[in-house]
C-alpha cells in the first residue's frame, strides 16, 4: 500500500504528515486481533485468527464473543476493561492459558471509540529472564541516577537499554522546538557506524506520528520483511476504518519500512519520553536481523519509558531552576538600583551592563518617545524606526523574541551582520517604549544525517508519491542570518524584567504625580496666605490711619504716630520672611506681633515663661500663627475694646514639650465663628501639619482659650542669664572654627579642588570660599561626564559634588573617586536627611544649602582628616 498525492506539484516534503497510519488496517504478523462491538459481538478480525481459534474470519464475524472464548478468558477482559476509558491506554495480560487449551498468550485489551479491541501474541518463554518487571527497572534506575551530569544520565539510560533488549544501536532523539532532532546519546556495536550527535529533519518522523507517540508510548517492529496481516472487513458499515491508534500490534507505514529498510534497518523498537504531555524525545532500538520482544517486555520498557520521563524532567528542572535563581538574583540587583535610582525611560539606557548581565546579549537598545540610545552591537539609529513599528504589531504587554529576525522582517537582511536575533520588552503602551536586546549572527555548521531534501518522486499504480531518502551519509549545512536562540530563561527574565520597570516607572511617575500635586497645593495656599495677609494689612493701614488721627495733635505728630505704627508693623513682616532664617526667641515672637498690631494696648497683654528659642524652621509657622491669634483679638475678642487683656504662658510638660496657654478675659462675649476662615484654618492646622504639634481652641464667653503644644525638636532652652535673641550654636560654631582655622589652613592649603554643581552662581561662590581658605587650584564641572574627563585627566586632593545635577545624579561619580583615594562632600537642596545609595560609604558628609564658609570649610577639612588615616 503506497501513500499518494494528487499531483506532482503537490509533492513537499510534508506529504507523510498527511498519511491516516492509525488507520491503515493491518498488524504484524506474530498479533492476532478481535474487535467487538460494546454488546460483545465480533466486528473485526485479522485475517490470520484461524491460526488459534480454528475458525477464520467468515466464521467469526457477527458472532458473540463468548462463542469463542471460555467464560475464564471474558472474565479477564472485564477485569481490564474496568480500569480502562475510551481512547485512553491499553491494559494487558501476561502468560495466560487465554483459550482453556493450554497455549499460553499475551493479551493487550483498549477501547477505541465504539469498539473493545482485543490483541493477542503468543507468549515467549523467560521474557524477563530471571526477574520481574519491577526489579528490573528498579535496578536500571538506580545506576541512572548515580550519574551526575544530565549528559551522563541520557548516556546511562541508551547503555542500560541496549544490555537489557539486546539490540544493536540504541539512541536518545531529542527534539528541537520546530520538530527536528538531534541524536544527544547512543550505544552500539563496535562494528556500527556511529549516529551520535548527527540531526535529523522534522520530515523523518511525521506530525500524526508525534501525536502517536504521545498517545502509545512503546511501538515495535520486529521484521520489516514480514508481511502484515490484513483486518476484515476492512471498514465498519458505515465505511469507516478501524481506529489503531493504541494498537500494540498495528502495522507499520510501508513509507516508514522503506526508510528503515534504507538504513539497513531489520528490526526497531522505540520509546517515548513525554513532559509535560509533549513529546520531548524518543529512545530508539535498531536491530539489523529481525528481533522481537515480547509483550511483557515491551510493557516493561514502557514503564522505564514513564520513570526515565520523571528522572529527566527533574534533572532539567533542576538545571532551569539553578539558572532562574541565578538569574533573580541579578534581577533583585538591578531592581534595586532601578527603586534607588528612579530613572526616567530615556535613563534607563544608563543600565546597560545591568541588563545585560540578566539576559546576555551583543547590543542593547531603548527606544523612547521615538528617540534610540544603543550600546553594543545594534542596528543604525536610522533602522531603528522600522523595527520599533515592526515590534508595534506586536501585542503591547509582552516580550517578543526571535533568533531569525530576517524571517519575519526582511528588511532585516540589511544589517543581519550586526543583529540577527532580537528580543523586545514593551515598558510602555502609548507611545510604545521598549528595552531591545540584540544579538548577532551565529554562522553554525549542522551536520544531517543525508540532505533533508534528498526524497525522490516514484511513479506506482496511483501516481507519484515522495519516498524516503536513501542517504544517510553525513551531510553538512551552513545555518546563516540566525542568533543564538533564546532560552526559556531568558524569556522568563525578560518578562519578570518587564513588570519589574512598569513598577518601578509607575513609582516614579505616581511620585512626579504626587510632587507636582504638592507643589500645587503649597502654590494655591500661599496665594491664598498672600491676598489673606495683603488684604489684612491694607484694611490694618486703613484702621491705622483713622485710629491715630484722633490722638495726633498736629500733622507731624500724625505722622509720627503712624510711622511708628507702619515700622512695627514692617517688623513683623520681616520677621516672617527674614533671609537669614536664624533662631528666634518665642516671647519676640509673639511681642513683635502685638506691637505692630495693637499699639498702645500692649500693656493689656501679659507674657510669661522661661526664654526659649525656636528653630528658624518653628518660627514663620509660629509668628503666622500669633499674627491671626492677635488680629482676631483686636478685631473680636479682648483687644477689640477698653478692658479685656490678654495671658499668654508657656512652660516645658513633662514630655519636653513647650505648652503655651492663650487666655482672653474682660473683653466682649465671645461667639464660636458662623463660619470658617482661612485665618482660622492657619490657626488649627499649621502647627500640627509643619511642626508635628497639637492645637486647640476653646471659645468661652468670657473669652477665647487656646492651647498650643510644640514637640521638643522645634525648640530648645536658652541661658537664664542671657535671654537675647540668637542663633544658638552660633558662639560655639565661632569658637570652632577659630580652634580648628590653622588645622583648616594646612589642610586646604595647596589642594586642588574640584567642584560639579550646575549652578554657576552658586558654582563661583564655591569655589571663591575655597580660594579663600588656602585652595590652590579650583575646577569645575557641571554634569557627571564633564566630572568624569576631569577626574581621568587631573591629580585632584578634594571634591565637592552637588546631588542634583539637573537631569542626573552626582551618584555615580562615587565610586571613581573613591577608587582613586580622593575624598568628597556631598552638598544637597533636599532636607535634613540624604538618602545616599547602599554603595556608598555611610560616613560620606553632605551639606546642605545654602551653605556658609566655615560649614564648607570644615566639611572638606573632616573629608581630608579622614581619608589620611
């Protein structure tokens, strides 16, 4: 029976994956086969059954089973079939007296679709020699497993194979990921031509026959001269054909006879290694006279066929997971530095090396906002477009990866010396961003067993058909325009990479986001402060024009008197908005306030409590906030007529907090506020939102009580004896300086200095301070490559590095200066505390701006002291 096509155009070489081999309607000729329908009746027989039942086919077909077997034998065959599903296996039984007559038989029962199909081989004395299935394979087993390395198992298992079967080349087949295989093990007699290591095309082993592997695991063929026996009928009454797909008897393809009979081939039997239900590989025994293996045997290997599939998938489990956790640990460090660093999509080009670690590559690439950045070996910028709108047709939210780009894109073909394999992470939607990794063409020489192409046409009975190629001699093909593929692991990096970035930029942006929202609402509320205050003292210089006119006796004394007024009043604002942000002392605060705003009723308000000075950071909030205490008294409360006063004390609470009591008494009956103003609102919140503290206000009707709680960083206690406002630490930093100026001198003295700020206002007064104490040379640079010429090319002894360099970070240029012993002092716009990267050293100083001399001075000179130890 030949396989044929319509015409010879048709003719490729996947015509034998069209080609129905569960269906040809043959088995071997040492099986017999029964079908019966599900009520018992015999439909099918081989035609050799009068061998054993004495009857042949004309007598059988249509009969009941039991007409031909004892009660012993249809016993059996339930027993199996209670274990069975349709189409799912085969159960078996060994060395049965089948018939009642004393002839021992092997006997495989399945159902295929709407038939039970019965198959018997006559039993061969001491199939298993010795042992049982069991033992057998209990003990293949463990010498496999004694081997180490994964190579060394696949060879253990076709050594094993070929001392327990007999025969005279065993191979381990593996399948690539397109069909093809390679031969990645073998064991042999001396005298064979070895086929290790050889490939073979997709073609050899047809679709339809993968698929059969899968679903019948062991496949025999003991003589590919034997003829097959024929199954009558051929086909059911509704002219379909006996379905063998789980046969254990089914005949064989004549186009796969004739391949084997080109190899020389007698006798073959082959196992499949199925993970993860797909044909992984195939062990397969060649014999070059005839051989057959019992059906005992067969079910034995079988099972080795099930154990071997777990071994192996275990030992490339364990493989794939060394490298994965290999591969998140690179992963977890670079995340790392990305949360640290928090770059834009641009910088993330900034990574290279980082990414290029965690998936290895020639060249890599990202395209943002139309706009590449490449390192390595990659496409011209000018290419690029076309393969960011290649990679657009892509699904946006994953990794696409290719190791023949020139297959799907052609105009690859123009740079595939540069690029021949590409993988693409999307790290956007809209426009599409991608990190792109790229590598390049790998010229591999593959060594088939025969050209793969080499199948003559031959014309039969029914036409032309394609045959097997008759060559098996080793034929070698230049692979060109490909990469090195890319591993599962690369791929399973590239996807754990991609949600990596989307968090990291969602972060990123989320914080942009919230920044901006900050900066808007700090915007509307100090407009919202500046028309509340201007409003406030335009209406407060009305009042002050109209109140002091009653108590001028003439235009100068007018005068006067307002003056004064407006000058107390221009204090107070100073206060505020003072530039030299020193520490001030909370009694000045709070007696400026009421001078300017209530003139001669300052005897009405009485203070009292221990000097305390409050941070310069305390006092605008402070002074804001007493500003609205006392213009709400001089417009409502005790301030508002002749007699009320005003107490206002503070003391230190036993948790070190200072608690300052406002009281207003004799004046007016208060009324709580019908509605809320912002004067209000300063009052409540400031405190507790920019200090950390408490507020309360009471509204009494003899008169508003307030309670005011600071927490004891935001202040500190002055000398009893010296209550005037300063700076506290200002005479000790004096006396400091003084002390350590002469050290200082020696220290910078000489030194050349180098300053990266990319302010050149503040980047002059710098450097004019380091002149100034005994600096011999100052350079300066403003971005973090300028930085990098100059500390390449000049004998630097300092350094003074700005975190902020407008789009870059002064971070990386730590390293190299530590490497080359030269110390540094970080100076930030960013608060109280700098948050420096894990690599850098934590006793590296930073200063924050502004900065005065002597801080400057003495930061540089504790860098220079330290590195000299």
């Amino acid at each position: 029976m030949s396989f044929t096509v319509p015409t010879t155009d048709e003719l490729d070489l996947s015509n034998c994956d069209r080609e129905p081999i569960h269906q040809l309607g043959r088995v071997q000729q040492f099986g017999y086969l029964v079908a019966i329908s599900m009520d018992w009746i015999i439909q099918h027989v081989s035609a050799n059954v009068a061998e054993i039942f004495g009857s042949g086919p004309d007598d059988l077909l249509g009969v009941p089973l039991a007409d031909i077997l004892p009660q012993s034998a249809i016993h059996a065959i339930r027993g199996k079939l209670q274990l069975l599903s349709p189409n799912d296996g085969s159960e078996r039984i060994f060395g049965a007296d089948f018939l009642g007559d004393g002839r021992r038989f092997d006997v495989a029962v399945h159902i295929a679709t709407n038939s039970i199909i019965i198959e018997l081989e006559a039993t061969t004395e001491h199939a298993l020699g010795n042992g049982n299935p069991g033992s057998l394979i209990k003990a293949m087993i463990a010498r496999i497993q004694r081997a180490e390395a994964t190579d060394a198992v696949f060879k253990e298992c076709v050594r094993q194979l070929r001392a327990v079967t007999g025969f005279d080349r065993v191979m381990l087949y593996r399948f690539a990921d397109n069909g093809s295989g390679a031969v990645v093990a073998e064991a042999l007699n001396r005298d064979l031509e070895p086929f290790f290591g050889l490939n073979y095309p997709a073609t050899d082993i047809p679709r339809q026959a993968r698929r059969l592997y899968v679903k019948n695991r062991v496949r025999i063929i003991s003589n590919v001269e034997a003829q097959d026996v024929d199954i009558v009928p051929p086909t059911n009454p509704h002219g379909e054909p006996l379905d063998l797909s789980l046969s254990v008897t089914r005949a064989v393809s004549p186009i796969h006879v004739e391949y084997l009979k080109n190899m020389g081939v007698s006798a073959s039997f082959s196992i499949s290694i199925v993970i993860d239900d797909k044909l992984w590989g195939l062990f397969a025994l060649h014999h070059y006279l005839p051989r057959h293996l019992s059906m005992e045997m067969r079910s034995t290997m079988e099972l080795f066929g099930q154990v071997i599939s777990l071994v192996i998938e275990g030992r490339l489990a364990k493989e794939m997971r060394l490298v994965e956790e290999e591969a998140r640990d690179v992963h977890d460090r670079v995340v790392g530095r990305l949360i640290a660093t928090s770059p834009t999509m641009e910088e993330l080009v900034d990574f290279a090396d980082d990414f290029r670690e965690l998936i290895p590559c020639d060249g890599f690439a990202v395209w943002a906002k139309d706009v590449v950045r490449t390192v390595g070996h990659c496409p011209f910028p000018d290419q690029m477009p076309g393969i960011a709108r290649f990679l657009n047709r892509a699904s946006a939210s994953r990794v696409y990866a290719t190791d023949e780009l020139s297959s799907v894109y052609p105009k690859a073909h123009e740079f595939v010396d540069r690029a021949a394999g590409l993988l693409a992470i999307p790290i956007s939607r809209s426009p599409r961003d991608y990190l792109i990794f790229f590598r390049k063409e790998l010229v591999e020489t593959v060594t088939w067993a025969g050209r793969p192409d080499d199948k003559p046409v031959e014309y039969g009975p029914n036409g032309p058909r394609l045959t097997p190629r008759k060559s098996f001699e080793a034929w070698q093909e230049t692979v060109r325009g490909r990469s090195r593929p890319w591993s599962n692991s690369n791929l399973k990096a590239a996807e754990a990479l991609r949600v990596s970035i989307l968090e990291v930029l969602l972060r990123f942006n989320e914080e942009a986001e919230r920044q901006q929202t900050l900066a808007t609402e700090r915007q509307e509320l100090l407009i919202a402060e500046l028309n509340h205050r201007v409003r406030n003292i335009l209406s407060l210089m009305r009042a002050l024009v109209v109140q002091s006119r009653a108590s001028a006796k003439s235009v100068d004394d007018f005068a006067t008197i307002i003056g004064g007024r407006i000058q107390a009043l221009a204090r107070a604002h100073d206060q505020i908005t003072d530039d030299k942000y020193q520490a001030q002392s909370l009694r000045s605060i709070i007696q400026t306030e009421i001078e300017a705003y209530v003139g001669h009723k300052v005897a009405r308000v009485h203070l009292n409590g221990p000097p305390i000075l409050v941070e310069a950071k305390t006092f605008s909030t402070l002074a804001l906030v007493f500003h609205e205490m006392v213009t709400n008294s001089a417009k409502y409360g005790a301030l508002s007529d002749s007699l009320g006063e005003i107490s206002v004390d503070w003391r230190i609470d036993e948790n070190d907090s200072c608690e300052i009591r406002w009281r207003e008494s004799g004046g007016p009956p208060v009324q709580p506020p019908s509605r809320r103003g912002f004067g209000t609102t300063i009052i409540e919140r400031s405190i507790p939102h920019d200090l950390g503290g408490e507020v309360s206000i009471e509204y009494h009707l003899a008169g508003i009580r307030g309670r005011f709680l600071l927490p004891p960083q935001s202040f500190w206690l002055a000398d009893e004896t010296n209550t005037k406002t300063h700076s506290p630490g200002e005479e000790d930093a004096a006396l400091s300086n003084e002390a350590m100026q002469p050290l200082t001198d020696a220290r910078l003295a000489g030194k050349c200095a180098l300053i990266v700020e990319d302010n050149m206002i503040i980047s002059l007064d710098a450097e004019q301070m380091l002149l100034d104490n005994g600096a011999a040379r100052v350079m300066t640079a403003m971005s973090v490559r300028e930085a990098k010429r100059i500390v390449e090319n000049e004998a630097l002894d300092i350094a003074l590095l700005d975190v902020n360099l407008g789009g870059e970070t002064s971070f990386a240029l730590a390293p190299i200066l530590k490497q080359r012993g030269i110390p540094f002092v970080f100076v930030t716009g960013y608060g109280e505390k700098l948050d420096l990267p894990e690599e850098i050293d934590r006793e590296v100083e930073a200063i924050k701006k502004p900065f005065a001399t002597d801080q400057l001075v003495a930061a540089l000179d504790r860098a220079l002291a330290r590195n000299s130890e």
